[in-house]
C-alpha cells in the first residue's frame, strides 16, 4: 500500500512540474517589457500606456531585427531619443 502511495505521489509531482514549464516558458517576456520600460523610466521618460504597449508588443515579437526600427520608430514619435529608443527595444527583446 505505500509503495502504491509513494508511487502516486511521485507521478503527481510530474504532473504538476510538467504543468508549470509553460508558466515558466512564457515568463521572460513580462520581464523584457518590464526592462523596457525600466529603462526608459530611469531616463527620465514618463511610461505610459502607449510606451508600455510598444515595448510588450516587441518583447512579444519573434522579428528581432537590427537595429529595431519597428519599436524604435514608434517610442521616437513620442518624443524618446533614437539612442533611447533602441536600447529600450534592445531590452525588450533580450
């Protein structure tokens, strides 16, 4: 009966790991968005939604080009400088 027990247990913890491994897969984008925006928080930049939204949107992006015209032409328009800008989209994709 405790093998049995034991054995149950053991296939539960499986399971329960296997369950985890997409949490944990999908993590590292939440943190380049939240380098993203750190970054250009700490450049004296106000973060608002519409910065929150590019910087997530090419954490999320499998594009990855150099240098990262797609995210840096948008945070420009809204005033960051281009320097800025691509190290900030640099970080969201790292």
């Amino acid at each position: 009966m405790r093998n049995s027990l034991r054995r149950l247990a053991a296939a539960t913890g499986v399971l329960v790991a296997g369950a985890a491994l997409p949490l944990v897969v999908t993590a590292p984008a939440q943190a380049s968005t939240g380098d993203c925006t750190a970054y250009l928080s700490s450049k004296g930049y106000i973060v608002g939604n519409k910065v929150l939204d590019i910087c997530q949107d090419w954490a999320e992006s499998p594009m990855g080009a150099t240098p990262p015209l797609p995210c840096m032409k948008p945070l420009h328009s809204l005033g960051v400088k281009w320097s800025h800008a691509e190290a900030a989209c640099n970080r969201a994709q790292s």
